[in-house]
C-alpha cells in the first residue's frame, strides 16, 4: 500500500489488547497494522493499530480496557466500582 491509503485515516489507535482491537473493527475500523515486538529472549509484545476512514464526526469507538471491566464488575457486583471506594463520610477509601 503506498502513502496516499493511509491518508484517509482520520484517527489511528493503538492496543496491545486483541479484545478492545477486535471492539474498535466491530465498530467499522479498519486494522492497518499488527506490529511484534520482542521484548526479552523469548517475550513478545503484540499491538494492533486499527484506523478511522469515515468522517471525523462519525467516529465510533470500541471500548477500553476500564470501560470492559467496570461493566462486567457492575454486571457481578450491581454497583459501579467507584461506589464501593468511597465510605460513608464520603472520602475516598484510598
């Protein structure tokens, strides 16, 4: 592919989850890249680069990692995460 593909990306994102990459192409965006990267002798890192093409103003987005988990911790749980941090004064539990 030469340059002039790649300049209808509007947005570009990079993860190095499959789950939120695989999120982001069912919300119609285009996987452009999966790129490897060693990080010791025998680890590797994997990270998917996905690319916006449509209008700026349309842009839908998969969700991010804290987005998964605080849905499935209110699905378990019935309550948000943030609601069990806080005590009954109100402050912060942390």
């Amino acid at each position: 592919m030469d340059e002039s593909y790649y300049s209808r990306f509007v947005r570009l994102h990079e993860t190095d989850s499959s789950i939120e990459a695989n999120e982001y192409l069912e919300c119609e965006w285009v996987l452009l890249n999966v790129v490897k990267t060693q990080v010791a002798e025998e680890s590797w890192n994997t990270y998917y680069v996905p690319g916006w093409n449509k209008c700026i103003e349309d842009i839908k987005r998969g969700r991010c990692y804290e987005e998964r988990i605080k849905e499935e911790f209110e699905k378990k749980y019935g309550q948000s995460p943030e609601s069990i941090l806080v005590n009954e004064s109100g402050d912060d539990l942390f």
